[in-house]
C-alpha cells in the first residue's frame, strides 16, 4: 500500500512540473488583483525590525529617496516626449522587493504608482524563476496592460529591481501617461473603443531592458503598435533614465546607512502608513456616509449610469460598499476594474483628505470593498476599460464627500472640509499628420485645469489642477502650436457662471478652442461625461458644477473670415455660438464625447473645462465675494441677482445691504412655501422603476436587482451580456422606418 501510494505522489508530482514547465498562456491573476492589502513581512524585514530602528536614521533616508524620487521627477518631466507627461502626468516610486510602495514622488500622479503593487506582485509569482525570464540588476519590465496593475492601456510603465550584491532589495518605478498605443482612435482611449481588442498594443509585464539596454527587439515591437514611433522610443529612454538614477541614489543610501536601515526603513514606512491610516479612520465617528453619482454617456450613446458609494466606518475598518451600481457594458469603454477603483480611493485620501501622508496603497489598508462582479465597477477582463477614468473619478469624488461629511464635526483635520473638485477628462485628443509630416496621436494637456472644490472656509481654485494629481501643469499653447497643425483661438479664457455656486462657490473653469491649418489629415475627438447630469457636486447646500457639451463651427476657412474680422481673435464660445456671425458656416452644440473626425483648414473646435462643486447655502455668501465675482467677471449679473439674491448698482457695483437682506429674507420664506413634506415628497417624485424613456442602468430605490436600460433588469450576475448597437446602425434603422412609412 506504501509503495503504490509513493508511485501515485511521484506520478503526481511529475505531471504537476510537467504542467507547470509547459504552461501555454499566463493570464491576470485574480488572487492578486483582488488584493490590495499590503504584504506581511519577509524574515529579513521582521529580523531587523524586531532589533528597533533608529527614528532619526530612518527619517533622514526618508528624506533622502524622497528627494530622490522628486529631482527624478524633475528631470523625467523635463526628457518625456509624451505631451501628458512632459505636463507632470506621471510618478516616480521605490517599492519593496515583494511589491508594497514604500514611497513615492510628491509630484504628479499619485494613482499611477499606487496601483503597481500588483504587477510586481505578478512578475515576482511568475517570472522570478522562470528560466527563459527571471531578473538581475540592469533589467527593465515594461507595462501597460491594466489587467496586471494601472489604470488603463493609455500609461506605460517601467519597472528596475535594485540589488545589493546578490541581495534583491526593493524596485524602481517611473510611471507615466504615454497616450499613443496604436488603438483604434489616436491616444489609446478613443470613445469608438468597443473591445479590448480595439485598445491598441496590451503590454503584459515585458522585460524591455537587459543589462541597463533598452533591447531593440521589443522596442521596435512595441513602436510599430504606435502612431508615435519616435515617442515611443524618446519615452523609453527618459524612464530608463529614471529608474536607474533613483537605483543609484538608493545605493547611495545603502552605502552611507547600511542595507540593513534601507530593508528596514522600507518595511517601516509602509508599516506606519497602514497603522497611521487605521488609526485616522478609528478616529471618526462610526456610520455611514452615502454617495450616489452618474454617467450620462457611454461614449456613444446617452445613458444614465448609476455609481454607487456607501462608505461605513466600523472601528478602525472603512467599508466602501459599491454594489447597485451599473452593469458593465461589454462594448463601450467606460468599464472599471476593481483595482481601477481601489486607486480612486488611494487617490482622493492622497490628495483630498490626508495630503500630510505619503502615498501608497498602505494608505487603504484598512478598507474593504464590497462589490458587485461584472458592474462598471468591477468589470470582468475581457470588457473595455480604456476610459475607465469615467468610473475612477466619480469614486475620487464620492470619496472626498464622504469624508468631508465625517470629518465635518471632528476635532482634527488634515486638509479643509470640502465639494468635490471637478471630475472629467475634458481635453481634447488628436490625431493624423503634423506640419512636420509625422504621424501623431495624443491628448493635449488641458486635462489637468479642473478646477477645485469650494472649501468650508473660503473659494475653490480656478483650473488648478486635476483631481487625481497635484503639481502637474496644463502646458503651452504656444507649444502645442509648434508641433500640431492648429490655432489656439481660444485660450484658456474663464467664462461667467462656470463656477459651482454656493457660500463659498467652487473653482471657475477655462474655455479653449483649436482652429486647423494645413490641408493634410488631421482631427479632433473629445471623452467626456457630464453633458446631461452634472458630473461633480456640491456640499451642504452648495450648487453642482454646470453641464458641458462641444461646440463646432465647421464647413467655412475661419481664417479668410479673421483677416475681414480681426476683432473675432478676441472672441469666445459665447459668441461665436450665440452670434453666429460666420455666414455660410454650419454650427453644432454636441455632447462632450465625440468621435474622431477629420477637420479641414479653418475649422473650429471648442470645449469648456469644468467646475468645482460649491458649498453651503447661496444665500449666505458674503456680499463683497459676490461683487469680487463680479469685477473679475467669474459670474453674471443675472447670476448676483438672482442666484445670490443681491441688490446692487449695476454700474457702480454698490451693494444695498438693506435691500440684499429683504430680498434673501424674501427667498427663505419662499423656500418654505416651496417646500413638501417627506411622504409629499415621495409620492410626487418617487417611482417603482426607472422612467421609460431613460436608458438607466444600476439599481432602483435600493433594489437588490439591476436594471439595464432597454436589456431588462436582474439580479447581480443573472443578466445577459449587454452590448449596444452602434448609434450609426440605429440612427439608419430610424430612416429606413421613415422611408417606409413615406412610401
């Protein structure tokens, strides 16, 4: 029996390494994807950190990689060719030897290091020993595909293990928006996406670099899947560049301290962002804080797409509870994976709530996420998710609310109580052939001029900064003109009334426009929600952001136009759209996410960035903020009369306190008179389903199932796969219909 019980473990364990040493395909690994947490410790880590550490050495090595990490950033920002990086669209970062972000810059894009763990994580399960991979000091791992770590296809990432001798003591990242990735719309996040294989090149972890040399195989691999070879290259080199100087300053620190302090110091502060975090959600009253948001559109068609957020505090534990929010769409790209929303929250707490803390995924350690499989949320891997961006700035937003609401009362805070900062890629994307006859594919920077949320305390920012990074920059228009065929007409000029309005009213926001030259193919797509349905909103009272759309002026050369009109260079959206003093030319108001098109010579494209959310009641905003408003031309006269409910000369500006507070004593009167009861209320506006002629998707007045527009409804993981005609087919079906009803 022994014997014939050996034989059967021997046969096993031959077929088990025979299946291991021919595996035909290695996939994302779930087990690792579902698992933000950080790791326990190795031996080596717990043996020295059991002996103590010196706090005074461990905070000067601290402030050594971190300066470190930021002159790298410095100085990557300043060699990247990529027009979103070289705007401070990306992030440098040491990571353990198993994968936890010790620290990482204090510029750019926190989310795109805090989501690496991952596929470090993944490469350490599956290349460190395998035989035609593994990995030494020099080598380079190349990543852009979100399904092992990151956001989305559009970011390349680079990764260098660091070495002491034969000892693997942590990882080297840099991080960066890349843009141009050969899918099927320039930029790598075009809204005709309807499959991952319409994303363009997927880069699973691939080790680019040998020997500190970028291998020119892979290299040309990957710059053949690019209509930005060049770039592709000049990115590469600028990463590898990086890495290897904040590998030499972490050796640096081994040779001053020892490698003994550098293992320690890692270890330790990813310790202390973990334990610093529970001990700030410990510190707020338990309960819960909910947060519902939508998506209007798909990218291609309008939807009302629900996301939503319920965020508890149970002791020292955050429960971020995302199930009722929208099923995934199999062909639109707006889906999220769960890691995808994981760094929302890593982001908000980073930049919003706890900006004190240095960043890591340690920082949600102590939260748990409770979700829905195949939602936008907590999308499958065989779905789109190149604009999953769409999904991650709505948990960004909810987050910063949520928390404002908890820490409302609390005795300490770490930032300012605030509304949401806005929340939407609102840049354009191009692509074709420049005037200097390269091909050329990416997004201009305007992305990051969102505006930021009004505080408790005083007004949001104007364009600012994005709500998932800080320090980042929108770039030159003058620039751009150097390298793309088009004129900045419009350049970032602040319109009235693009503000959220409230006692202290959010950040205002630009307006651009780009005018074409040249006659050879070139064009214009745009990716954005919150065209219908504010995308960002207010707090305590305070009003949402306003709604934007695209506005066009095509079928006329614009600049034949200029030359007898030179006063139209000084003009704006406004009047472009509401004079329409260009004869023979045609003029379209559209959503904000339209498909690429060619535009010919002196065609205009203009869009709006957007606002942040205001907060507390209008009717409390101090009289002289509201004529301040008014002098630097941040609002309108209709708005200080009859939003704010001042009363005022308009040409002195001279405010009438007495009358300014009749008349918002008269508004609060009228608000009661407007007011109903609570059952009122609900049996006016509260209804068993979504209406009819809404495509909704997501749950109904907490209904445990989901609705899915005109798919039906079901439990979660009981309805079928939902995939939407394209708008081209429908919109022919319509005139077909009409024809035969004509005929």
């Amino acid at each position: 029996m022994t014997e014939t019980n050996n034989t059967a473990a021997a046969e096993k364990a031959l077929l088990d390494k025979f299946l291991k040493d021919n595996v035909s395909f290695i996939g994302p690994d779930k087990e690792i994807n579902k698992n933000h947490h950080v790791n326990p410790r190795s031996l080596r880590e717990d043996e020295l950190l059991k002996q103590g550490v010196n706090s005074h050495k461990m905070a000067e090595i601290r402030s050594n990689l971190q300066s470190a990490l930021d002159e790298t950033f410095g100085i990557a920002e300043q060699t990247v060719a990529s027009p979103a990086a070289s705007c401070g669209d990306m992030s440098t970062g040491y990571f353990t030897p198993d994968g936890d972000l010790a620290i990482a810059s204090t510029f750019g894009v926190a989310g795109f290091t805090v989501t690496l763990h991952y596929a470090i994580r993944w490469i350490m399960k599956y290349f460190k020993d395998e035989p035609t991979v593994g990995f030494k000091a020099g080598d380079g791992f190349l990543l852009n595909d979100a399904r092992f770590g990151g956001i989305h296809s559009p970011d390349q990432h680079l990764f260098m293990p660091v070495f002491d001798g034969d000892e693997h003591i942590g990882w080297t990242v840099c991080a960066m928006h890349e843009g141009e990735i050969g899918a099927r719309d320039p930029g790598g996040m075009g809204p005709s996406i309807e499959s991952i294989w319409d994303e363009g090149f997927r880069g699973t972890p691939i080790k680019l670099v040998e020997n500190y040399l970028i291998k020119r195989d892979l290299a040309s691999l990957v710059q053949h899947n690019s209509r930005e070879p060049h770039v592709i290259m000049a990115d590469f080199k600028a990463r590898l560049s990086a890495c290897m100087r904040m590998e030499r300053r972490m050796k640096e620190q081994v040779a001053q301290y020892g490698v003994d302090a550098v293992i320690a110091f890692m270890r330790s502060n990813v310790e202390y962002m973990a334990e610093e975090s529970r001990r700030r959600v410990r510190d707020l009253p338990d309960g819960t804080a909910r947060v519902s948001m939508y998506m209007d559109h798909t990218m291609r068609e309008h939807a009302m797409m629900r996301t939503n957020f319920n965020f508890t505090v149970k002791g020292d534990r955050m429960i971020v509870d995302m199930r009722g929010s929208s099923p995934e769409i199999a062909n639109r790209p707006i889906n999220a994976l769960t890691t995808c929303l994981c760094v929302g929250v890593s982001i908000a707490l980073a930049h919003q709530v706890w900006p004190d803390l240095p960043c890591s995924q340690a920082i949600i350690d102590c939260f748990e996420f409770v979700l829905d499989e195949n939602t936008v949320v907590a999308a499958s891997e065989l779905v789109p998710t190149a604009l999953s961006m769409q999904v991650m700035f709505k948990i960004v937003t909810a987050c910063e609310i949520a928390m404002s609401k908890f820490y409302y009362g609390a005795p300490t805070r770490y930032a300012n109580t605030k509304a949401g900062w806005f929340n939407q890629p609102q840049a354009v994307m191009y692509g074709g052939i420049n005037q200097h006859h390269d091909s050329v594919g990416n997004m201009c920077g305007d992305l990051n001029g969102m505006a930021g949320g009004a505080k408790f305390n005083e007004d949001g920012e104007h364009s600012i900064a994005p709500n998932f990074g800080c320090r980042t920059d929108t770039g030159e228009s003058e620039e751009a003109e150097e390298g793309l065929p088009f004129v900045s007409v419009i350049s970032k000029k602040i319109w009235p009334d693009n503000v959220g309005f409230g006692k202290f009213r959010g950040g205002a926001a630009y307006s651009y426009g780009m005018m074409r030259f040249g006659d050879q193919p070139f064009g214009f797509q745009t990716i954005c929600g919150g065209s219908y349905f504010p995308s960002t909103m207010g707090l305590f009272g305070g009003y949402a952001c306003t709604t934007y759309g695209v506005c066009r002026v095509r079928g006329k050369n614009l600049f034949e136009t200029f030359k007898q009109s030179p006063d139209l260079w000084e003009a704006d959206i406004f009047q472009f759209m509401n004079e329409q003093a260009v004869e023979e030319a045609t003029y379209e108001s559209l959503p904000s996410a339209v498909l690429f098109d060619l535009y010919a010579e002196g065609e205009l494209f203009m869009q709006s960035q957007g606002a942040g959310g205001g907060y507390g009641d209008v009717l409390e905003r101090d009289t002289d903020l509201v004529v301040k408003d008014l002098e630097e031309g941040v609002i309108s006269h209709e708005t200080a009369r009859e939003i704010y409910f001042v009363v005022y000369n308009e040409e002195t500006l001279i405010v009438d306190r007495t009358a300014t507070e009749a008349a918002r004593s008269a508004e609060r009167k009228a608000r009661v008179n407007r007011g109903q009861s609570w059952d009122e209320f609900v049996s006016e506006h509260v209804t068993e389903e979504p209406p009819a002629d809404v495509p909704y998707f997501g749950s109904w007045n907490g209904s445990e199932e989901l609705y899915a527009g005109p798919y039906g409804k079901g439990l979660p993981g009981q309805l079928p796969l939902i995939m939407m005609p394209d708008p081209k087919d429908v919109e022919i079906a319509q005139l077909k219909a009409q024809l035969a009803q004509q005929g």
